[in-house]
C-alpha cells in the first residue's frame, strides 16, 4: 500500500488503510492474551506512525497516535469487537451455541479462550463483571 500511494497525503493513505487494513477477520476469536497480540499492536502503530509521517524517536507518539489518527488503540479494538462478539453468541438463538458460549463465559473462564478474553480483556480491562460485558 505504501508503495503505490507515498505521494498522497497523510489523510488518504489513513483512509485507505482503515479500508484495506483494519478488517482483521476472524480476530473476535484470537486468544487475546497471548503474546503475539502485543506484537502486532506494535506492528500497526509502526504503520499508523508511516503513513502519518511522524518524525523520530517512535516511542514519543505512542498514546498519542491513535487520537491522531481518529482511531481507538487497537487493543481496545480487538476487545471491543471481542466483546461484542461474546454477547452475539450468548445471546445466540441456537441452544448448543450459546450453552457452549455461557460455559465458556461463566464457568470454565480461564481454561475457554471466549471465557478467557471475556475475564482479562474485556472485564479486567474495563473494569466490569463478567455479567456486565454489554456495555462495553
């Protein structure tokens, strides 16, 4: 994308890429607390930093960055799309999907990967009861 579009300004390459680069398919179902989601945070602030034409040191627009570019951070945004995915699926009219859903959640947490980022990322990150997750 950088290749065919470095003579556009900062605001169509944002565009472009928040079209192109940001669907992250199948992300609702990624264990969000494994390690390799930190690094591709890091990966997509590197781009946003790209395509913003920010000057060095990198490590100085990090919290900043986001609100630059109109975007929340990209962990929020995985659990925010985690979150909602959770609720769609206890919320399932199909019985097995949303016992599975409901077990994973409320009962097994730590060891379902739904329960999982249900508990760490979308609770404890937000401070909110497992109960409550909705209304993030």
């Amino acid at each position: 994308m950088f290749c065919f579009f470095t003579s556009r300004d900062p605001n169509t390459k944002l565009k472009l890429m928040k079209a192109y680069r940001s669907s992250f398919y199948g992300s609702v179902l990624w264990d969000l607390a494994n390690a390799s989601i930190r690094d591709v945070c890091i990966v997509w602030l590197k781009g946003l930093r790209r395509i913003c034409d920010l000057p060095q040191p990198h490590n100085t627009h990090c919290n900043l960055l986001p609100l630059l570019c109109d975007t929340l951070p990209l962990m929020d945004e995985l659990s925010i799309r985690c979150a909602k995915f959770i609720m769609n699926v206890l919320d399932s009219d199909n019985d097995v999907v949303s016992f599975i859903a409901r077990h994973g959640v409320y009962f097994s947490r730590m060891l379902s990967p739904i329960g999982r980022n249900a508990h760490l990322f979308c609770s404890l990150r937000y401070g909110l009861l497992s109960e409550n997750i909705a209304s993030i």
